[in-house]
C-alpha cells in the first residue's frame, strides 16, 4: 500500500497559515550554483511562502562565489532584525564548506535544524529546532497509525541532514537503529533486518524487491530525476508493491518537508515573541 504526505501537508499549512495572520514571518534562502534539483525544492519553498502570506527571499549566489563573500552575507542576514530564518541550500560548489558556513547562520534563526547547537539539543534530547526532512520521516509514519517503538529500523544514508539525525530521532523514538553507508559491508542483510526502512541515499531505484521482506514498512526520502525531469525515489516500484506499506514518490515524504520548514520558521518566531 502506497502512503502519501499531502494530507498532512495541508493540515500543517493550514496552522502555519493561520498563526502568519497575527505573526510576521520572514526566511532568507541563500542559494549558491545553479543545481535543478535545488531550484525545483526552493521554487516549492517560495510557493508555500506566497500561499502562506511568509516573506521567503532568495538569494542566488553565481556558481564561482568566494566562501567569505558567502559569509559576508549570511553575516548581514544574521544581523537584520527582519529576518527570522535563514537556510543555505545543498549541495553547494566543491569549493564551498558547508559544515563551516552552516554553524555560520546565528542558531536562532538555524531554520533548517543543522547547525552544531540544534544537533547537539537533538543529541541531549533537549527541545531545539530539529531538522525538517526526519521530521517529516517520522510523523508521516506516526499519523499513519504506525508504532516506531521497539521496530528495527534500517537508515540508508547518514548525511547531516538526514539520516544522522533520523538515527538520533528514531533512537529517541525508542526504535533500535541500524545506520548504513556506503561502506556497510552487507547492505541487503541490513535492509532485511527492517521492520522500518527509510532510504536516503540518493540513487535512483536502487533498492530492489529481492532486498525487503513483504511486511517491511518503507519510507523513501530519495528525490531523483532522469534525463527528462521524472522523479523518482531510492526504491523501486517492485520493492515498493512487495513491502506492506511504502511512502510515495513524488507526494511522499517530499511534500510534509517543506511545511516541516515553515513549521520551524513559526518554532522560532513563536520562542522570538516569547522572550520579547
Ligand atoms: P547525501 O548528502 O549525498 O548523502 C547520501 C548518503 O547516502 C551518504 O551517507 C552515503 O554514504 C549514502 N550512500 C550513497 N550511496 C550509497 C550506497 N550505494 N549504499 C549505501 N549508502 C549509500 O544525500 P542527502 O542530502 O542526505 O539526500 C539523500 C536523498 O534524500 C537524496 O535523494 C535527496 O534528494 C533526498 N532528500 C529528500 C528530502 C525530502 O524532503 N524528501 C530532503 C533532503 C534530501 P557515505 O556517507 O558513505 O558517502
């Protein structure tokens, strides 16, 4: 059975709609290159910004950018008042230090939940901005009256913004986590030992039937495209037939991320307001 993320998306914009009438809202998106994947998810950002009355600006920064240009401008952002949130978009040119220039944004306004002061809120378990993407992983799971306490789950991929913190997550979930990378030695082994397998390794079907038993519950947080702008996931559509559930691509998980986001944006401005 395939499971989809609109619903909750939209009961999710409906709040953030709601609490923008009375709370000005504002993020800045520091984008450097011309990745499409990236244009595609900031163009969706934007949208949701116009359709929630939140000010979203882009910055879009040329390909050949210098790492203390970048940083001239996230200091500017860090310092306007008007500004809440400030995310920089993945992947950035080979030049370009994300670890050093993300711990740059000042953590208050850390909207995507990566800098070392939210990661190490996540770590200790304290109440922090979290990250949007296992997020969105886990409540799609939960408001699909799925119980994560006590399953096996098996991550595929430990990047920053996924799967390092889905294992934190999960772990706070009480599940028992198995995070895999590419120097996992036997990764089908891995991904037959799932209750719960969530992709996040970006390749494109790569996961296929023969590697998920039938009562697997799959979460697949990969977004690729072919030659002609066709998305698809990290597994394959047999997988996906085979397993018991699996969360759709497109319209899976991709779709809760972005109100994820706002849903940080209103986080900070909520605990803004408060210390005014
Ligand atoms: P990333 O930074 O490129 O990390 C990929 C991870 O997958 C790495 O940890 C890598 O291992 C691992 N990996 C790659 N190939 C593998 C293989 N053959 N076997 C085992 N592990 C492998 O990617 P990301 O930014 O986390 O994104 C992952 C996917 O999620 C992409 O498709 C991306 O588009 C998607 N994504 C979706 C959302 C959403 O809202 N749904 C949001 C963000 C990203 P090593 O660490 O060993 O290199």
């Amino acid at each position: 059975m395939l499971i989809y993320g609109r619903e909750i998306r939209d009961r999710l914009k409906n709040e953030i709609q709601q609490y923008a009438v009375n709370n000005k809202m504002s993020m800045s998106i520091v984008m450097v290159g011309d990745d499409p994947p990236s244009q595609v998810y900031v163009n969706g950002i934007v949208k949701f910004g116009r359709e929630t009355g939140i000010k979203i600006d882009v910055l879009h920064l040329g390909a050949d950018t210098e790492e203390s240009q970048v940083l001239r401008f996230i200091k500017n952002l860090n310092e306007d008042p008007a500004i809440d949130g400030i995310m920089l978009q993945k992947p950035l040119p080979e030049h370009l230090d994300y670890n050093r220039l993300i711990n740059e944004i000042a953590y208050h306004k850390d909207v995507e939940g990566v800098h070392n002061y939210n990661l190490g809120k996540l770590v200790s378990r304290q109440e922090g901005i979290q990250p949007s993407t296992p997020k969105a992983i886990i409540r799609i799971i939960k408001e699909n009256g799925i119980e994560i306490e006590g399953k096996n789950v098996t991550i595929v991929g430990r990047s920053t913004i996924v799967g390092n913190p889905l294992s934190v997550m999960m772990t706070t979930e009480n599940a028992t986590v198995t995070l895999c990378h590419t120097r996992t030695k036997d990764l089908k082994k891995e991904i037959l030992n799932a209750d719960i397998l969530v992709a996040a390794l970006g390749r494109r079907n790569y996961i296929t039937a023969d590697m998920v038993r039938e009562d697997t519950i799959i979460i697949d947080a990969g977004i690729n495209f072919d030659d002609n702008g066709k998305m698809f996931g990290d597994v394959d559509e047999a997988a996906k037939e085979k397993a018991a559930i699996a969360s759709a691509v497109p319209g899976g998980v991709g779709v809760i991320t972005v109100a994820e986001l706002f849903d940080n944006l209103k986080q900070i401005c909520s605990l803004k307001n408060k210390s005014e």
